[in-house]
C-alpha cells in the first residue's frame, strides 16, 4: 500500500511539473530571435521589449510547445492606442501566428465599446483585429471582468488545446476568455508579443505541456 501510495504520489507530481523559463538567462544565451524589436534584461528573470511601429516578436527558439498550458506576468502600461501584450504560439514566421493579447489601457475603460476591447485574439496573417472586428464583431476580444490596474504587472494563464483557446487572469478559476482557433496547429514555438508602438515587460514564464 505505502509503495502504492508513493506512485500515485509521484504521477501527480509529474503531472503537475512545469517547466520553469527565465526569460533573462535565455536572452543571455542568445536563445531568444527578436523581430522588429530591441530587447533588455528586465529584473532577475524578465525581458522588456521596446516601442516601435507595428508589431513585434521575441521567439524562443530552444522551447516547443503544441498544446497544454502556460502561465506568464505581462507588465504594459495605461497609454490609450499604445499598449498591446501578450503571448504569440503556433509562430510559423514573422507574419504567420496566432496571438492573445490584452489592451491594458481598456482595463479602466467605463464605456462599453472599450470595455469589449480588453483582450483580443488573432490569427495572422489572415485573420487581423480589424477584419474579426469588422466581420465577427465580438467574437475574438472580449472584457475582463475583474480587471488589473493597467500600469501593474498581471498573471496570464493561456490553455491551447487543438481547436479552442482559454484565458484565465490572476486568480481568476473560470476562463475569462474563450474563443475557437481559426488556424491549424502546425509550429511548437511560441514568442512574447507586442503590438504597434507598444512596449512590454514579461516574466515568470512556466510551461505546462
């Protein structure tokens, strides 16, 4: 029974481990591709990405993930129509990926139409923010409804599976944001994401495949 009981044990802690990324110590190590960026270290484990016009992306290239769950604090700042962060997975190219990102400055929106606008997903590079806006109004972005300040850094909980995308935010137990991929699965690298003139801090990046 007690060797029993220690396998179950042992299962449940394998199923539970995560793979830990320092993100400062991957910059070090030349292990991370920017694309229309400059990066920094950012605190002990951290990476700041620079504004610059229209999007940019820090790829891991030694990490591959498909599917499962990762967890990451994201820091943008409240600066309307310039701050877009979030996460980039299935990252084909420089212009082929999907994306969940979060608009901090609508986080203390009081009109309704900026409050829908919280967080958003993207397919590109068919499928932008403003073709799913125009034509599947509310389908892709939604609000948060117990959102963070948008000047303090917040926890992000990203669920891919093969067909949908769950979001969850701080200690949020229920996804916040749940939308169906509108791109096959076919890359395991994933990236940091920042939008047109938006900076972005990131850290604490644990992976769960």
């Amino acid at each position: 029974m007690k060797k029993l009981a220690f396998i179950l044990t042992f299962c449940i802690t394998l199923n539970g481990f995560g793979q830990e990324i320092n993100l400062s110590k991957h910059l070090k190590s030349n292990s991370i591709d920017v694309i229309n960026r400059q990066i920094t270290a950012y605190e002990l484990d951290g990476v700041e990405l620079d504004a610059k016009e229209g999007d940019g992306l820090a790829i891991l290239d030694s990490i591959h993930f498909k599917k499962g769950t990762i967890n990451l604090k994201i820091k943008g700042e409240n600066a309307p129509g310039k701050s877009f962060v979030g996460l980039a997975f299935n990252v084909q190219n420089d212009s082929t990926y999907e994306a969940v990102y979060f608009r901090p400055f609508n986080f203390v929106a009081e009109d309704s139409f900026r409050k829908n606008h919280m967080v958003q997903y993207i397919a590109h590079p068919v499928y932008t923010w403003d073709k799913l806006r125009q034509e599947r109004t509310d389908e892709f972005e939604g609000e948060l409804k117990t959102p963070p300040s948008p000047d303090d850094w917040f926890f992000a909980k990203i669920e891919l599976l093969n067909e949908k995308v769950r979001v969850y935010i701080n200690e949020e137990k229920n996804p916040v944001f749940v939308v169906d991929r509108l791109a096959k699965p076919e890359s395991g690298k994933i990236a940091l994401w920042t939008g047109h003139e938006s900076s972005g801090r990131f850290k604490e990046l644990v992976i769960y495949n």
